[in-house]
C-alpha cells in the first residue's frame, strides 16, 4: 500500500467569516463590493464572483468577528479521501469525516482544525456554476486569506506539511507568503499577539478593472483605508477597505505567477520603496493596522 503523503491542493476555493454585522455586509459585498448573493438564510449568506466557484465568500451571523472556515480545492473524492487519512496520521484533529455535503455548493468534503483551532477543508466536486464576464471590474476570485499568527514558524510547519503549501516569499520574519498553484500566494502568515483573520483579498481582471474598482466603491461612498499600491512580495496592485463589521477586504490584481522549477524564495526587507512598489500608498495607518489585527479568534468550537 502506498503510504500517505501531503495533499496536493488545487486552489483556494472560499473563505467563510464571521460577522458582527450580518445585514450590513450582505448589502456592503453584494452591493459596491461587487459580488452576487447566490443563497443566505438568517444566519449564512453565499456569495459568487465572476469565476467557477459556486462561491467565494460566506458570511456567518456572529456576536464577533472572526474566521468561520478556509476551502481549498482537490480535484477528486480519492484525493480528498488521501489528505483526510494523510492530516489524520500527521496528528491533526478531524471535525467532519470525508464525505458528500448538503450544504449551498455541495461536493464531497472534510473539515479539520489547524495548530491554531482555525477550521480547513478540503473539497472536491462542487456544483458547477456559469462563468461570467471575467474582465469585468468585480471580483473574479478569492485570491488569497492573511491570518494573524501566534507562532508564524508553527504556521509554516504545519501548512507546508500537512497540505503540502509551498513558501513564496517572506517579509523579513513578521509574514511569510504561501502557494499551492501559481499564484504567489493563496494563504499568509503575519505574526502577531494572537490569532484573528488580517484581510482577505479578491482578485479582478487587471489593472484597469482594479482602477474601476476603486472608483465604484468611492463613489459610493467608500474610500480606502490603505492604497492603492503594488506590494513587494507577490507585485500585486492592493487597495483596502473596512468593511461594516471592521472586517479588512482587499481588492487586488495582477498577482505575480510562480514557476515552480526556477523559483527560490527571497527575503523582503520591510522599508517603504519594497511594501509598496508604486509608492503611492505610504505606511498602513494605525487605524487600518488596528482592523487587520482584529480580535483574539477562538477558533473552532
């Protein structure tokens, strides 16, 4: 019998949040924001970009702020099958067995908690929606989820190991950028006092669409709390807001694409003319470090 080995994940698929204003980020993301709602109830609300995932957003009625769960993709119901017995043997602790879901999206899927009791799945053959216009200036994917970390060497342990994630690149030793396609990143590590989601960033189609992006939200009245530039690590146009619940989105685009045959991660020093390549952003203010930096997350319970 072949034995276990690291999962090989396809893509970042959605990341779920919880949310202190439940109706007010329905209206924020469905509407400026510019992503569809596909389904909610009272408490779960689903919301599409452009591209083929049925969705990549959930947002989950909460009396705090926080990370409800992280999806990657596989390709198949034996790879998701593989990296249930793979992360079970490595010592990780199984919340959802492998198995067909009822929920919006369906497929086949389990559901596993990190070093930090933060919730991961790993998902395969979920409904299959129609692509839209791609160039449009909305959001055509999820591109990737920065979460704040206790312990960013246990975090880099952990994600390279057990699902098999790839280092891209560090900004000196406060973030550490992680792939598991081509895109630079999908995940990122920033260490910090405690656990809590920093942003989570929606790609659109270039720069022109990150451009229309930001017009669209200012006139509707929502201006950025850091932008637009072009970071260091990764050479992707960013612009960030704060959304109803205090909760940091960011719009990006023109992520940088890795060769996995010549790549070799560097080490970014953390000065002005390396954050932000445009130079037109200056230093993120206190106020938007204070919303990236959130709450204590408790995680799974």
């Amino acid at each position: 019998m072949t034995p276990p080995s690291p999962p090989r994940l396809r893509a970042l698929r959605h990341v779920g949040l919880r949310t202190t204003a439940f109706e007010e980020s329905i209206e924020f993301y469905q509407g400026p924001w510019g992503l569809t709602l596909v389904e909610r109830d009272e408490n779960i609300a689903y919301l599409r970009a452009t591209g083929p995932e049925h969705h990549v957003l959930e947002l989950h009625r909460s009396q705090v702020n926080g990370l409800h769960h992280i999806a990657f993709a596989a390709t198949g119901p034996a790879e998701v099958d593989a990296a249930a017995e793979w992360v079970r043997a490595e010592g990780a602790r199984i919340l959802e067995e492998p198995g067909r879901v009822d929920r919006p999206g369906g497929g086949y899927a389990f559901r596993f908690a990190d070093f930090e009791n933060r919730v991961l799945e790993i998902s395969a053959e979920t409904f299959a929606v129609p692509e839209q216009n791609v160039e449009a200036p909305v959001p055509r994917k999820v591109a990737h989820c920065v979460l704040n970390t206790t312990d960013i060497d246990a975090a880099v342990a952990f994600y390279t190991r057990l699902l098999g994630l790839r280092v891209s690149d560090w900004s000196e030793r406060q973030m550490v950028f992680l792939r598991t396609n081509p895109d630079h990143h999908v995940i990122a590590f920033n260490q910090h006092g405690w656990a809590a989601p920093n942003h989570v960033a929606y790609e659109v189609g270039g720069l022109d669409a990150f451009m229309r992006t930001i017009g669209r939200l200012k006139v509707a009245g929502h201006e950025t709390a850091w932008g637009p530039g072009r970071h260091g690590p990764g050479d992707n146009a960013f612009a960030y807001y704060i959304d109803p619940a205090g909760l940091v989105p960011e719009v990006t685009a023109e992520v940088l694409q890795i060769d996995e045959q010549t790549w070799q991660p560097r080490v970014w020093p953390r000065t002005p003319e390396m954050s932000d390549l445009f130079r037109t952003a200056g230093p993120p203010s206190p106020y938007v470090r204070e919303h990236m930096g959130g709450v204590a997350d408790p995680g799974w319970v």
